[in-house]
C-alpha cells in the first residue's frame, strides 16, 4: 500500500530536498516550474536484505529545460512489493528523513529528521523521540 499515494503524501510531508535554485541562462532567469516523480527499476538485493527503489525527480524548467535527479528511495522490507520505508535525499544524495509505514496499512506511521534529530510518531501515544543518525 506505501506505493504511489502513499509516496506523494509522504513527499508532502517531508519535501523535497532537491528543488534546483533558479539560474540564469542567456540573460534570462530559469527557475524549476514543476516535477514529476518516476520509480526506477527494483533492486532486488540478496535476503533478508529489503528491495530498494531509486525514484527520480524530473524537473521541467520554465524555459523548458530539464534536469532529473533521484530524490528518494523506497525500502521494500518484508518483500511483498510495497515499501515500508522512503528516505528523502538531498542535493549530494545522501538521505535526511525517514517515513516509515510499520504496519503495511498505507498509511504513514513515523517520520525522522535528521536536520531536527526527532522522530514524530502517528499513534494514540504520538509524541517525539530523538534519535542519532548514524554515520557509516
Ligand atoms: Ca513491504
Ligand atoms: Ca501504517
């Protein structure tokens, strides 16, 4: 159920990460109009290691112009073709928030955010957790 609708809401949650800044192209300002996100192909990798997605940001630029550049990744945990986890990248690839869906419900059950270092839990306790990011 985390496929598709539960992507866009997650990325409405926790942003994107990779919005180019406007630039100027023959005397003119180019600045990022709209994108469109598009999976990449599954890797399956080797169990019990989850299945990862690349999904990609294409970006059309007001001239026209455009840039594509992998903004999430989907984790495919329990292997049954939904993703339990989507990590947000940012602009050098590296993931800063985290939107979890334990329960495989579709719905979103917890966001991390590294730039905050709390976990927002959705639950009848709710509440913040801090958390450390680790660094391999
Ligand atoms: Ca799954
Ligand atoms: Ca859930």
């Amino acid at each position: 159920m985390f496929k598709i609708c539960t992507l866009a809401c997650a990325i409405l949650v926790i942003g994107c990460a990779t919005t180019p800044e406007p630039q100027m192209v023959e005397s003119k300002v180019v600045s990022p109009a709209f994108y469109t996100l598009k999976e990449g192909a599954v890797i399956p990798n080797k169990a019990p290691l989850p299945s990862q997605t690349k999904i990609f940001v294409n970006w059309t630029y007001s001239d026209g112009g455009k840039s594509s550049q992998e903004g999430f990744r989907g984790w495919d945990i329990d292997r049954d073709g939904n993703f339990d986890m989507l990590e947000a990248l940012d602009a050098e690839g590296k993931p800063y928030m985290w939107a979890y869906d334990f329960d495989g419900n579709g719905v979103i059950d917890a966001v991390a955010d590294s730039s905050t270092k709390k976990a927002k839990i959705n639950s009848a306790q709710g509440g913040d957790l801090p958390f450390e990011v680790a660094h391999h």
